[in-house]
C-alpha cells in the first residue's frame, strides 16, 4: 500500500478520485497524465514509409499504407487504460479503426483464435481474436484530439481497454492470425499470457 501510494506521487497522482473506485482495478492508482512506456526507443516512422500486414491464418495476406488505412470508417471513443507497473489513467479519447475492421480485409481462416500484434523494433504481444474483435478495440491513430504523439505510436497504435497496456502495441505494423497461443515479448519475459486487469493477471507463475 505504501508503496502504491509512492509511486502515484512520482507521477503526481493523489489516488484515487471520488466516485471513481469502480473504475480502477485492484493494485492500480490514478495518474493524470499519461505517461510514456517505452521498451527501448521510441522509434520515428513516418505515414508516407508505414505499412501494416496481416498475414497467418488468412485467405488472403495484405498490406495497409496510410492512405487505405484512413480511408476505413475511425470511431471515437472514451476508455481506461491499465499499466502493469500500476498507473491507470481515465478517460483516454481514441479515434481509430475498429480491429475487426482492419482484419475482416484479409478474411480470417475459422481456424484463427489468436493473434501476435507486431510493432516496429521488434516488439510482439499475443491476443485472443475474441478480444480484438470487441468493438472498443481500436488500431488508433489519434489521442486526445490529436494525431499520436511519436512516442505514443505514431502513426498507428494498438488500444485494447480490456487488457494491461503492455498488449496495447505501439508503432504496430502487422498482425498474424495464429490457431495456438504464443507469448509475445513480455510474455515470454514472465508476464501473463492473457493480461486480464480485473482479475490482476500481471504476471505468469509458471
Ligand atoms: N511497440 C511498443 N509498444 C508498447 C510498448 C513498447 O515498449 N513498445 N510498451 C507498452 C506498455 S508497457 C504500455 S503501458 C503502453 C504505454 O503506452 P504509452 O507509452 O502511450 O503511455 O504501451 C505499450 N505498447
Ligand atoms: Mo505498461
């Protein structure tokens, strides 16, 4: 608790906010702003040099540029995110293209069940198709307004509210179907393989 409450200062957090507690998962204090949680660099594409792919388990693999990517139907939304480290920040505005938008492209084989979201660098996170075809589950290329900051995914990011924000890849650049769940990059590296806030699924105890 002592802890908790130490941290949430380091981001200038005060707790938890009235009325609010339901909003917050077990373990996870209010921070204001959101801070940025990169594994090594934050890498500067560019819109004009992006492309994403889906490729498994699909009867047609295709690649995205900017200009197809926007020309999909965006949503706004308004949702909590989860960090694992134990900030939470309410009230995060997205506008983006509803996942399940992006894969019914390539027509999904019946067979695929999961997903390893790719980001530029290298970096991979598994999960469950089910889940990104929720349709708050966005491929997001604006926060708050905004077209993303560089640092927070420019040009396109994933956003899964459902899930800690470790699986919310950023810089993402392809998506492969998969029939067997694989860990991803912090999964392999002793996170849980599903993430899951609301029932605290920060790590495996495998
Ligand atoms: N490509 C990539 N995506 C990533 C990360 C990363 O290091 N690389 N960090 C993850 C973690 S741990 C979190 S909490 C969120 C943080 O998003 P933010 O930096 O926009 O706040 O991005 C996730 N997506
Ligand atoms: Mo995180």
């Amino acid at each position: 608790m002592e802890i908790i409450r130490r941290m949430g200062n380091m981001f200038g957090a005060r707790g938890i906010p009235e009325g609010m507690h339901d909003r917050v998962p077990k373990g996870q204090y209010v921070t204001p702003k959101m801070p940025v949680m990169n594994l090594s660099y934050g890498p500067r594409l560019s819109a004009d040099d992006w492309r994403m792919s889906i490729t498994g388990l699909v009867e047609r693999e295709i690649a995205l540029d900017w200009p197809a990517f926007l020309a999909l139907v965006s949503v706004d939304e308004v949702v909590d995110f989860h960090c694992v480290t134990q900030w939470s920040r309410l009230n995060v505005r997205w506008e983006g293209v509803p996942v399940s938008t992006v894969i019914d492209l390539a027509s999904p084989k019946p067979e695929a069940r999961y997903a390893m979201i790719h980001g530029s660098g290298g970096y991979t996170t598994n999960v469950d198709l089910a889940v990104l075809r929720a349709p708050e589950v966005l491929f997001a290329h604006k926060m708050d307004g905004e077209p993303l900051e560089p640092n927070h995914g420019y040009p396109v990011r994933l956003v899964v509210p459902s899930r800690y924000g470790w699986k919310s890849a950023k810089w993402v650049t392809g998506v492969e179907l998969m029939a067997q769940d694989r860990p991803g990059f912090w999964e392999t590296n002793g996170y849980h393989m599903r993430g899951d806030p609301w029932r605290e699924e920060r790590f495996s105890h495998a």
